[in-house]
C-alpha cells in the first residue's frame, strides 16, 4: 500500500435507485449513521438527478451528496457543466460528479453505439475541465477549479480517461451484458484493471482516490455458508466459493469480519472508497465506527 493510500481516509457512499426515494429523509439517515456521501443515478425512469441531490443536501449539513454515476450517453455536455455548477452552489459546495459512459440500455435510448458512448464521456470529462474552473462561466461552482470528479472504468480507454483526469476511480467490479444481468468480476480481473489505473496515474504524477461499487453486503456468523448460499442461488455461479469470498465486491460476514475486509481490501487494492446500495445502509453502519477508530 502506497503513503498515499495510507494517509487517505476511508470514505462510504450510500447509493439511492429508488425512483420514490424520500431523499429528505434517506440523507438525514445516512449522515446520522456516519456515512460520507449520498448519491443518486442517472437512468431514464429515475428520478431526475440533481433535484435530487438538492434536496439531500437540505436535509443536512455535513453529508456530501454525488452522482453515481451521471450518464454522459444523455447530456450535452454544456448543459451538463451548468447543472453541476448550479447544484454545487445550492448544496453549499457539497457535490461530487461521478461520470460513465452509459449503461446498455440508456445507451440505446440514446442511440449511440460503444464508439460513440465513449467519445461522449470524453467530451464531457474535457468541457467540464475546460469550463467549470472558468472564472467567466455562469453559474460558478462554489469548489475550485471545480466539485470533484468520479469516473467509472473498466475498458482501457476508460481507464486511461480515469487515470487522466478522475478525482475518483470507480470500479464497478462487474460487466453489464446486453441481454440483462450481472457478471461480477473476478479479483484476479479486478486487481489488474485497480492496477492499470494506479500504475498509469503514477506515471502521469497523480493519486486519484479508489473506489469499489459492492454487490452484496450480508452480515452473517458463518462467511462460507453464506457464500456458498449465494453461490448455489445462481449469483455469481462462474465463481468459487474461495472467490467470492475474496471479492471487495462482496461483504460477508459479522460486523467485525466485514470491517477486517475493508481493511484488506485497501491493503491489496488501495481502495478506500466504498459504494454501497441504501437497502444495505443500516447493516454496513456498525462497520463504520470499527473502521473509523482505526
């Protein structure tokens, strides 16, 4: 683990997809149990993103609120530069701005192909650099040069935009395939796509913080049992049992096991970043403070 990874605070971000989420009273919830941000996606049929975020942030007065992850497959990417300004300025310099290139089906409601989604993302990761830090742009956002950035990666393209310019990487630790469901990655696989983006950062003089979006979170006596449960239910079935217990992805166990996994995850990944769904929210908030007093 790198000084930069050890100095790095961890950080847990509650993600919301419910599109008749009481945001108020989720975000009041989660900065009570201590988490660090609130996020919200970005899917036709969801609620609409930056509203959203506002009033979490009304809510509260400490939790920071983000997307994850905005997607760039549906906004003109000055547009885009002007909400983000906007809603950092109604939060009180709060947000973060997750990006991706476009889940599947977003994507075709766009009309883009592969090609096409990434040179989108493109084109918003460098209008956003471009405009946001301009002292002429209007609206301002309150943090400068800009709020900070999270991009998803998982291609190599995309992991060299992130190792470029993310403040944040986020690994979704699984491939989305065309015809619907999950595919969780690997840790052999997600150990070498952290690496890539931790290895190409460094070159490029940059630490950017690493960040995990996880699956699953059971709280458990019996970490096996449970896993093989999951496994024998057809979640994650291309994997051993031995995997799926390895996966930053997955978090099983009491509350102590989950936290000694947090802790080995940042020591083997360097991640220190972890996303996880608000259902999940109150059985990961005793980790928390085990995590938080070291």
């Amino acid at each position: 683990m790198s000084a930069v990874t050890a100095d790095r605070p961890l950080r847990f971000l509650v993600s919301v997809i419910d599109p008749e989420a009481d945001w108020p009273g989720i975000a009041a919830e989660a900065e009570r149990l201590d988490y660090d941000l609130l996020a919200t996606t970005d899917h036709l049929g969801m609620t609409a993103p930056f509203p959203s975020l506002v009033a979490a942030a009304a809510a509260t007065t400490r939790l920071r609120v983000a997307t994850y992850l905005t997607n760039t497959a549906l906004w003109d990417p000055e547009v885009l530069a002007r909400e983000i300004a906007g809603t950092d300025r109604i939060t009180g310099g709060r947000l973060e701005v997750g990006l991706h290139s476009g889940q599947t089906a977003s994507a075709r409601t766009a009309h883009l192909d592969a090609t096409q989604k990434l040179t989108r993302l493109t084109d918003a990761v460098e209008t956003l650099q471009r405009l946001l830090p301009d002292p002429d742009h209007r609206p301002r956002p309150l943090q400068h040069p800009r709020p900070p950035l999270l991009l998803a990666a998982d291609d190599p393209a995309e992991l060299e935009l992130a190792a470029h310019h993310a403040d944040t990487v986020c690994f979704i630790g699984a491939s989305l395939p065309p015809g619907g469901g999950l595919v969780l990655h690997s840790p052999e696989e997600i150990a070498r796509r952290v690496a890539s983006v931790r290895e190409r950062a460094a070159q490029l003089g940059r630490a950017p913080e690493l960040n995990i979006a996880v699956k699953r979170i059971i709280v458990t006596g019996d970490r096996r049992a449970a896993a093989e449960a999951l496994r024998e239910s057809g979640f994650a079935a291309h994997l051993s049992v031995a995997e799926l217990l390895e996966l930053p992805t997955l978090l099983i166990g009491t509350h102590r096991q989950i936290a000694e996994q947090v802790r080995a995850h940042r020591e083997r990944y360097g991640l220190t970043s972890f996303a996880l769904l608000a259902p999940a929210m109150h059985d990961f908030a005793p980790v928390i403070p085990l995590l938080r007093k070291g």
